[in-house]
C-alpha cells in the first residue's frame, strides 16, 4: 500500500477516556474491555532479569505490529504506554511494607482493536528470530475486562506511590460504598529513562465492586 493511503496516525492514549485521569483526586469510571500484549513475572522491577526482558519484549512486538499495520494495512498509530498489574500474597507490601521482591506482575502494551492474533503471531515470531528471548515466547495477547475502577492521576516517583494507595485502597474505596476486585493497575504515561522521578506522571486505578 503506498504512503499516500496511509490515514491519520491514531494515538489512542489521546482518544481513550481511561488514559486520562485527575491529579489529587479520584474518580469511578468504567473501563471496557481491551486487548494487550502480557508477559507475566515475579520480583523487584528494579534489580529483576527478568522484568528487563518482559518489557523489552513487550516493546519489540508492539514496535513490529506498528511497522505491520503501517505497511500492510495503512493504519499507523503512535505505541501505547507501559502498563502494569501488580498484586502480592501481602497487599502490605505496596503500601506500608513497600516489599518489592513480593511483587508479582503483569506488564503490557495496550494494541488497536483492530490487531488480530495472526498479526501478534507474525510480529513474535520476528522478534524472537533476532532476539530469541524467553520472554519472547511467554508473551501472549489477551483480552483483559476491567469493568468499574477508580483510579487517579499521581505525580513523582513511584516510591511515593504508597500513601496514594493506601487512601485509595482503605479510604475512599470503601468511603464510596465499593470494595476492591481484581488486580492493582498502573499506567506508565512517562519513560522513567528520561524523566525526572519528581515529574514521573502514572495513572493508579483499582477494579471495584459494590461492597453490598
């Protein structure tokens, strides 16, 4: 397809409601579903193989499925943030504790919904040809339905994330006669590689339910 048939770049961190969200405050909304590239894995972020791997196979699959559906379906968009679901047997450790090493995750790259399984397959297997990772091969594209959340907009550094949680989790959650469900959710709209931690922008939501 030649270049002039390309349309508009998509970005859809601009046209989805959910990748925006107020600073200081809460808010409840409702999340559809979505579809993303995952790798699943255990331990500080900071010091963990393989959460360095996760993220970077992420990104070369998403970069690739970009490249394809500019090329062979004249659809370009700009790559969507980092994401990430966190959870641990002791919730503690993401708000008082703060026990990184107890972290298990999700890491993810939200895609178009016009991204289909062949097209994910196609771009892997690329990318597992040059680089040959693990993580490579762990990723898979799934549907994740989230439904009603609350989440906020927190500014600075993702150590300075605990006191906004613990609000969050006990509360306004259960202020607003709701109750937590799922996974923690963090959406990573800053590359930490070139932003100073104090001007780090993540958006912090939590699944929720009626607490009756």
């Amino acid at each position: 397809m030649d270049s002039g048939s390309v349309r508009r770049k998509a970005d859809l961190k601009k046209e989805l409601a959910s990748y925006s969200a107020p600073h200081g405050r809460f808010e409840v909304i409702d999340v559809p579903p979505r579809r993303y590239l995952m790798v699943d894995g255990r331990g500080d972020p900071n010091s963990s193989a393989a959460y360095a791997d996760a993220v970077s196979a992420l990104y070369g699959v998403a970069y690739k499925l970009k490249f394809q559906s500019k090329v062979d379906l004249g659809r370009d968009y700009v790559v969507m943030p980092l994401e990430g679901l966190w959870w641990s047997d002791d919730m503690a450790s993401f708000t008082t504790a703060r026990d990184k090493s107890q972290w298990s995750w999700t890491m993810m790259i939200l895609v178009p919904d016009w991204t289909e399984g062949a097209h994910v397959d196609a771009a892997r297997a690329v990318v597992a040809s040059k680089e040959g990772t693990a993580a490579v091969d762990a990723l898979r594209f799934e549907e994740l339905a989230e439904g009603r959340c609350v989440q906020t907009l927190h500014v600075g550094s993702y150590d300075e994330e605990a006191p906004v949680l613990d609000e969050m989790h006990h509360r306004f959650i259960p202020g607003a006669g709701l109750r937590m469900r799922g996974l923690h959710h963090e959406i990573y709209l800053a590359d930490p590689r070139r932003t100073a931690p104090e001007r780090l922008r993540t958006i912090l939501r939590q699944p929720v339910e009626d607490a009756d």
